[in-house]
C-alpha cells in the first residue's frame, strides 16, 4: 500500500530535459562572463551573486558610483549579445 500511495505524490523538480536547458543557460551565462574584463565580470558576479549595490561595489573598487553603474550596464549589454548569440 505505501508504493500505491507514493505514486501519487506529485514530483515538483524540473523534467531531465528542463534540468538540461538550465544547466546549458547558465553555463552560457558563465562562459559568456568569462569573456568579460575581469573588473567588469567581478562587479556583475558581486551586484548579482553576492547582492552588492553599486553603491557597495563603487567603494569597493575605490571608483565613483556612476563608474560603477556605467562598467556594469556596459557589462550586462555584452552579456546580452554574448548570451543572444549562442
């Protein structure tokens, strides 16, 4: 009876095929990363991985705040087309 029951339980992670395009999205988004200068790379791995604010990264790297935010817009736009192209 317990098997009969456990059929019945409904399995919410991902199907191997979804489980598969994620895995190739996000080592796109990583082989496009590694693309990036490493100052730049840095920054969006810290804005988006570790949760910095470009406030938070503009200290950091000892840089005003509207060098932070252009370096990071500027990065994303590359990632952009680096992601769009594969």
């Amino acid at each position: 009876l317990p098997q009969e029951a456990a059929d019945h339980v409904a399995d919410d992670g991902l199907r191997a095929d979804e489980a598969m395009i994620a895995d190739q999205d996000r080592a796109r988004i990583f082989d496009c990363l590694q693309q990036l200068d490493p100052r730049t790379a840095g920054s969006i791995r810290a804005a988006f991985f570790d949760g910095l604010t470009y406030a938070d990264l503009a200290e950091k790297a000892a840089v005003p705040l509207g060098t932070m935010k252009t370096w990071v817009r500027r990065g994303l736009l590359r990632l952009k087309d680096c992601i769009g192209d594969g």
